[in-house]
C-alpha cells in the first residue's frame, strides 16, 4: 500500500517555478540586452509566504539592482508588476484601479485559508487560455475608466528605478566619492507621508500614501459645471484651425442629441453649437470636457453665457420678428452692445471737439 503524501511534499508542489518574471516596463529598464539571474525557490512571497522563483536584474546605468517581490500568482491576481505592485495596465497603485472601477476583494488572512484559495487561483489560472488576470479584476468586462486614463503615465518612470541615498553622505562620512553607487543627495521630510510604504498595504489597496495623493489629485482637477440658468442649451468650442467646417463640428456633437444650430466664426476659431434640450448639452459638455479633438484640433470647451438680460437697443419695429428669430437661433453668443446714434443731418460737424 502506497503512503500517502506528507504535508511539506505536498506543499512543495505548489511552489512556483517560472522562466521569466511578470514585469512593468518601467521595472524592467530601457536595456534591451538586459541580463537576469534566476533562484529557484530563492525566497517566499511577501504576500503568501510561499517559496518561488527570485529574479534580479539592473535596469540600466546608473541605477540599482532590482529583484522580483512577490510569487506570480499574486501578481495575476491583481495585475500588477512583482517588483513595484503597480497595475500593469495603467502603471497606478491597487487602489486607485480598484477605486474606479469599484472593486472590492478581501483575500484569505490565515494561514490554511490563504494556502487553499490560492490553490484554487492555481487551478483556474491554469485552465484559461489568455494571459489576463485573475481574481475580481478578472471577472469585470471592461477595465477602461476615465479616471485611470487620466491619472496614467503615458511613458515609463525611469528615474523610480535610482539607487538609495547614501546614510554615509548625510552623515558626512561617505569616502568613495563619485565611485559610491549610491545618490549623494539630502532626503526627504521624514514627515512626508509618501516616505512610509510598506508592500502589503500596496498590494491589498489599503492605506497606500501614493493612491491617496492621485485621488486627492484626481479631486482637484477641472471640470466644467452647468449654470443654473436652465435657458442656456449653447456650448463654446474653441483653438479650432481654419480648415474645421460646419460639418465637422456637427459630426462631433451630433451623437449626444438634436442640433438646433451651429454658427461658426471662422477668424476667431471658435463656434456656437446650441442644442435643442438641456439634457443633451450637458452630456456632451460632460463627455467631451478636456477630451474633444477635431480634425487633429484639441479644441476648449465651455458653457454659453446667457445674454438675454443685456441692455440691447431694440432694433427697428418692421425687423422685429426677425431680429427676435435670428437672436434665438444664435443661442447664447455674445452679442455686440448698443451702437451710437447716427449724426444727424445739419447737426455740427466739430468732429474732433474743437471750440
């Protein structure tokens, strides 16, 4: 009769055994003849205490030598790199990504609990056929937000992979000179809330100084507000090039509901597109905010003022109507103020105020 498996033999087939780490591209440095030396079975996760697979490599010159934090597995489950815990997608902390797009996953904290729910991470990651990642990240159908297109980095950070500073040059005692590799400069507030982080709290999404200023950032940034006045269906579109037609400004608004008119002012750059209802100027205002391109034109948008209240002279009795018609179809523009009074006929003629 066989035996049955001990607890360490069984264990011990759980233990990653990987060729190449999951990283981001600011990790992984500008070098593309980067080399790597592997230790398998080096060290255990810091998030799951299970032994795996170390890497450690430079990234590039000048800069320190970085090594692989966390097991793959939980690196999939949260998507993010095993050196720096950031989403790998957008290069933000766990809980930004999980702020906006309103994720909530509690893992395992015990021990059995932990080692059983990865296993089971282990068996369903190995049954799909794509690369993506796991967990409740896994489950959503689009991971594209709007804040997280804003707050990401378009290009890598390179300069997060610098060497420490040197404890020896702040204390004056450092005698390498421009052989120490590490940075010769003065640290930072030890008040400052970015220098206490700690890899847990960035995994889990929990109390990580960096993900509280992007939101608080976030926060701060422009918005446009609709004005209380509930007359105002007109919206501002400016910095637009000469070649911009009617036409493509139409084909810009047209999707967020009826036109009523467009009034274009070509020397100035600039056009008037009034809506027939409210709602539909606000969701446009809303959604092309800071985000509308025209023929190439990244163009400023603002809310039409109401000049209805101004003192306007009132034109002549027969062109009433259609004064009144061509000022409702203009919208919201800012119209001219009242003109002086012609001079009248045999009046003086002492242009210049001359006595």
């Amino acid at each position: 009769m066989a035996a049955s498996k001990g607890t360490n033999t069984y264990n011990r087939q759980n233990w990653e055994d990987s060729d190449f780490p999951i990283l981001c591209q600011t990790c992984l440095g500008d070098n593309p003849y980067i080399r790597m030396t592997k230790e398998k079975f080096g060290k255990e996760c810091k998030i799951c205490t299970r032994p795996f697979t170390i890497f450690r490599w430079c990234p590039g010159a000048k800069m320190r030598f970085k090594k692989t934090e966390v097991c793959q597995t939980c690196a999939k489950m949260k998507n993010v790199c095993q050196t720096c815990m950031l989403d790998l997608e957008y290069g933000l902390p766990v809980q930004v990504r999980d702020h906006a797009l309103k994720i909530a996953e509690s893992l395992p904290t015990s021990a059995v609990n932990r080692e059983y729910f990865l296993q089971n991470q282990d068996a369903e990651l190995a049954k799909r056929d794509d690369h993506g990642p796991g967990g409740a990240l896994g489950k959503i159908s689009s991971q594209k937000h709007e804040l997280l297109t804003k707050l990401a980095r378009t290009t890598p950070y390179y300069k997060r992979n610098r060497p420490h500073i040197c404890s020896f040059w702040v204390k004056g005692e450092c005698k390498r000179g421009e052989e120490c590799p590490y940075r010769h400069e003065k640290p930072t507030d030890p008040d400052d809330p970015l220098a206490d982080q700690n890899i847990k709290d960035r995994y889990y999404g929990v109390n990580d100084p960096v993900a509280e200023k992007l939101l608080n950032r976030a926060k701060n940034m422009p918005s446009i507000e609709p004005p209380e006045d509930k007359s105002i269906t007109t919206l501002f579109v400016g910095g637009l090039d000469d070649g911009v037609a009617e036409q493509d400004v139409k084909n810009a608004f047209y999707s967020f509901g009826e036109i009523r008119n467009i009034h274009m002012v070509p020397k100035q750059g600039v056009a008037y597109v009034t809506f027939t209802k409210r709602s539909d100027a606000e969701t446009a205002a809303e959604k092309c905010f800071n985000k509308l391109v025209i023929r190439g034109c990244k163009t400023a948008l603002r809310w039409g003022k109401n000049q209805g209240k101004a003192s306007i002279s009132a034109p002549p009795t027969t062109n009433a109507a259609a004064a009144a018609a061509d000022a409702d179809d203009m919208g919201t523009m800012s119209l001219p103020s009242s003109l002086p009074p012609p001079p009248m006929e045999g009046g003086s003629r002492n242009y210049f105020g001359l006595t």
